[in-house]
DNA sequence: GTGGTCTAGACCACC
DNA sequence: GTGGTCTAGACCACG
C-alpha cells in the first residue's frame, strides 16, 4: 500500500483519491482478492489525515462490492479483475461517464484514432484477469 | 441548444451538467467554431435556473479554451473538434481521469475486450471531423 | 416526517432505524417518487440528534438508490414500490436475510400456517403500487 | 452439526452467525429437541475460531429459550418447532423485524405478489412440524 | 487491535 | 439555505 500517493491540495475529496488508488491498484493488480488492506488508523496515520477519512474512502469501497471489512480481519480484496462480470447497473452508468470523459478529449481537438490509442495504452497497463498475474 | 437537458435532481452540479452537455455537444458535431450560445440570462430562463449558474458553466467552458466570452458577443464556440490537436496539458490531466475511468470497469470485472468495445462504441458517436460534418 | 419514531436505547443505531423507518413509509406508500425529506440538520434538531448521524441514513438510503441528495432541494424519495423490478443481486441477498428471520419464527414453535398469516397480514399493510394510491 | 458453514470474511458477526445456522438447523428439523450440540471448545476447535465466540453464540441460543446450557450434558436443543407457539413477546418482536424486512423489498419494487411467492418457497424448506420428520 | 457509531464543530460548494 | 468534507475525540462491539 506504500505505492499509494494523495494529493492535499487537489480539489478531489481525500477519501475518493484513496477509493481511486485501490480500485487501479486492484484493476492493475498489485491488490487482489484476499489481499489485506491496511487498518483504518494505520493508514491514516501514514498519510496524516484523520482516520473517519480512510473510513469513508473503505466505505464506499465496501458498498460498491470491492472490499470487505470485518472487525477480525479489516479490510481485505473481495472482488478482482477476474470476478467475472459486474452489475449491468454499473455498467449503464459507467457508459454515461464514460460518455462525457471521451466527449471531452474530442471536443478539445484530439483525433478519435489518438483517443483510441490512449485508451489502449491505459488498457495495456492492466493485466490480462485470464491470462498469468505479473510478478511484482 | 434546445437539445440540451439537465436533471435537476441529480447529484451531479447543474453548471457542471451544462458543461459537460455542450461539451457533448462540441464532440458530437452540433456545436463547432463560430456557434453562438444563448445569453446566461436566455438559458437561465428557458431552464428556470439561476442566471450564476449559467455563468459558472460558461466559466469553466472558457477556462477550458472551449468557449469565448465577451459583452457584445455573447458566448461562442472557439475550438471544436477540428481545431487540431490539444494543449499537452489537457492530454496529461485526461489520461490521468480516464486510468481512473478504466480501472474502475476493470476493477469490476469487465474484460478489457469489453471494456474496448465499449469505448468505440461511444467513439462511433462522434463524427469523424476530418470527414464531412453531419448534417442537423 | 413527523410519523418517525427512534428508540435511544435500543441496540438498532440510530441511522440505521431512521433508514428502516423510511424504507417502511416507501413500502407503506407515506412517501413515493418526488416526496421530499426535511433536510439533515432539521431532522437532526427535531430528534435531538446529530447532523452527521442523519446524514449516514440518507447516506445509505441514497447508497440503495431510494433518495437522491443534492444541494438545491436536499433529500429526495427517488424510488418507490412502483419503480419497477429490484436489481437481481438486491433479491439474492435479501433471501438470505428471509430465510433467517422466517427460520427463527419456525424454530420458536410458530407454524408454517401462522408465519404465512403473519407474513400477510404484514403485506397488506403496503398499498398495491398498480393500484389507486391509498389518500393520506 | 458439520453441516454448519461459516464465513470468516462475512461483515455478520461470528457469534451471529454460528446462532444464525443453529436457528436454521431446528427450523429445518435437522436439529429438534434433546439433539446434542457441541461442546463450546470442540466447535471453537473445529472453526478454528475462539471459544468465547462459540460461547456467545451458545448464551445468545438460550437466552432465545433455543438451547438449554449446563455443565455436565453440555448444549442441548430445549425448543424446536413443534414445541408449540412461541411466547406472545417473541411475536412482537418479529413482526417489527418482518415488516422492516418486507417494507424493503416493497420499497425496492419488488411486487407484493412477487414477496409473497419468494417467502412460500422459503417456508416450503421448513418440513412440517405435524407431519413426519424427514429422513436425514 | 480491529471496524463501527455518535457527537461536535469547522469550513466549503452549490444555488 | 442545502448537502459534503474533514478533523477530533469518545465509546462500543467483535475476536
């Protein structure tokens, strides 16, 4: 988890940058299912911030089925990669976000093949779920 | 612009949900260089909004070197899609959003296949501004 | 609002009752789509409560997409009993929570014929959402 | 009772877990008066979990009137469901925990018919407790 | 020691 | 005015 980086002065919320870092470092696969996430003070001690923060960054990590907390084992990868295809709400409202994302990089001029390109860049960065997991 | 509809209930902001419409807008062809926006009082009152929201919309617009604002002129489209390549860095910023983007689907579970097909599926919405514009 | 009732000394929290009590007005038809909620620090001050409590209800309730939040017109019922079909994974788990309670009545000795009574007797209390809404 | 599973990484409680899969065991006749439980360090042993959790999982049972506790015969099932009706305020009690219950899955849309039809087939689980056992 | 709840008060963003 | 974020500190429940 030392890999994790936040940003103080970014106008993303604390807790969401660290809900980000964990959901890439999860589609990257330096984090998978059953791997231990550091407890909620532990981690808030790391970066200063107060741990009700981390809380609510494992919260919502939580609710959208990635991670689980317990009392006994805190919290702990639940869901990866390779566990096979999400909701079909997630995906419909994926799809609009992802809408307005790409929107962005073709109104400001950028080429439909270099959005694609890009695109396949950031995809390339991830693991094949199927395929053998990268030695880190 | 009467193609335009924001929610009202939603929990994204109203000047953002203006933004990211004319941003689409831009992207999909309807809006390119030279078009003229309604007044922030005009909008503002076909939405029944405040006319400071609308202004805060078109700040962002401008900020983002999309729009052009000016007393006499009103708000108009100054860079669209055709307008060449964008500012290293507005790509650097995006690609940070879209890794985000990314690994949240994967993430999820969605296969990079999918998660590829998905995005040229929203690409293909786009007129290829090298081709020939549309017509509306 | 004011039909709410929470129990201090009950080992429910407190957010989680307030939850429980709107989920019931939704299914009692009290409240449905566009019904408005007074705002978190109101209900807070009414219940002698803190804000932030309040606030992790409509938290969850806005998590279960039955509000929507937003700072122009606070809390909003989004969902009700005539808003079609739950997500397949929300009937999954709430299986499992029937078959807990509905086997803690059969293990206490209650036949299969009072539970289903019950069970009806209970449903009865929600107004058919084809029907003609109950008058308040 | 190796039939019992639980799950270490659930956010349910152990103990309630462990009272949970008792409960379901009496209702579905797998367990009935004068049946045998482990003793709380064998079960302990068998999850590899703590005694006191079995303990309190145990004291949680009798507390319910499920399960009588002594030192020398140890846990022993007192009450199954063919022991007659349950004390009027257990009764009460479920019907506020049901509504609660069924008010969600109303809210969520879930037809009152659709209900009705999910909790029959759950009911249809618990043998009949006039009738003769099944065979296990 | 872990996560979870509740209180309290500050400040910000949106409208 | 609204909800949202962050901090801070207390106490509880679980194991």
């Amino acid at each position: 988890m030392d890999i994790i980086v936040i940003e103080f002065d970014s106008e993303v919320p604390l807790y969401q940058q660290l809900r980000d870092r964990v959901v890439e470092a999860i589609a990257e696969g330096k984090l998978s299912k059953g791997s231990q996430l550091p407890s909620t003070r532990q981690l808030a001690a790391d970066f200063g911030i107060n741990f009700h923060t981390v809380h609510k960054a494992y919260d919502a990590l939580r609710d959208e089925g990635l991670i689980r907390l317990s009392r006994k084992s805190g919290a702990v990868i639940y869901r990866d990669a390779a566990a096979g295809p999400p909701p079909p709400e997630f995906l419909k409202q994926w799809r609009l976000r992802a809408h307005t994302l790409l929107a962005e990089a073709i109104a400001q001029g950028t080429t439909p093949e270099t959005v694609l390109a890009e695109l396949r860049a950031i995809l390339a960065q991830f693991p094949d779920p199927t395929g053998t997991p990268p030695v880190h």
